[in-house]
C-alpha cells in the first residue's frame, strides 16, 4: 500500500492538482497532510479532487475552526490538533506540524515513522528507532515542491519532486 506524504501547501491550487494526478495514477488511498493547508477552501479542493483518506494535522497558518468546519463538510477528511496517530498497513505512524512535537510525543519504539512539515525543507532522519521525515513543501516555497511516499510492504519512503512526476 502506498501512502502520500505532504505539507506547507499554503494553497497553492496548480501543485495541489498535480499531486492529486499522481495520486490517482498511484492509486494512493491514504494522504497524510503535516500542516500548513492555509485556507478551508483549499482543503475541500484537496478533498474533491483526492479519492483517498486525508489525515490533517494542523499547521500554525491553519485556522482550525475554519478547516474543522470544512472537514465537517466534506465528510473526507480527519483534523487533528497538534499531533495524529494511525496504523496503516501494520505500521504506527504519527504525524505533527513541528518536529518539536514529534520528538516529544514520538518516544522510541512508539512509532516506525514520525512525519512533520514547518521548515518547507525535505529531511530525514532516524531517532531512537523511529523514522523522522519532512516531505518538504508542497507549496514550492524556499525550496522546490515536493512530496513523499510511503510503501508500507517494504517501508520504503521516497521523495517526489513535484516538476518530475
């Protein structure tokens, strides 16, 4: 099973889009927001053009009553404050804004990865046993546009440059 990785996407529609495209040719049924929609409209644009779960954790440019309402209203996607967990495809993933919190939250043994967004910059790390991975930005802000992507079978992550795919 594959899973898409994102954050910082600060509505930034044209690279939402071709995220989504991909995501259909993938056939990605799981997309892990780390923060940073920005705008509630922008989220029932991921949310139409994604046939996938969108899991949220919010950003410091989100307005969570907004995006809260708005995932309300769209019925297809989970927000979370702070910090999400989830087990997909046998793996234990959480997922935040800030590394911060993950490094407080994502004690070791805990979780096979910790994602988290706010710098816009794609890293990747090990701690205490856990993966700890930024995608980067989907935005294309500081740095170029980019996502990762998770296969559970082989916990194999992989960086995607949003002008290659």
């Amino acid at each position: 099973m594959k899973v898409g990785i994102i954050s910082d996407s600060h509505d930034n529609l044209a690279t939402l889009k071709k995220f989504s495209v991909f995501c259909a040719r993938e056939k990605i049924k799981t997309v892990i927001h780390c923060g940073d929609v920005a705008e509630q409209e922008t989220l029932k644009t991921l949310v139409k053009n994604l046939d996938a779960e969108i899991l949220l954790s919010l950003g410091n440019a989100d307005y969570d009553h907004q995006l809260m309402g708005a995932a309300n209203q769209t019925n297809g996607a989970k927000v979370f404050r702070g910090f999400g967990i989830a087990e997909i495809g046998g793996l234990k993933i959480g997922f935040c804004h800030y590394r911060e919190t993950g490094l407080k939250l994502g004690d070791g043994g805990r979780f096979d990865f910790i994602f988290y967004g706010h710098t816009h910059k794609p890293w990747m790390e090990e701690v205490n046993g856990c993966l700890f991975a930024n995608p980067g930005n989907l935005a294309g802000l500081l740095y170029k546009a980019t996502f990762a992507v998770l296969e559970t079978d082989t916990r194999k992550l992989s960086l995607k440059i949003v002008d290659r795919i």
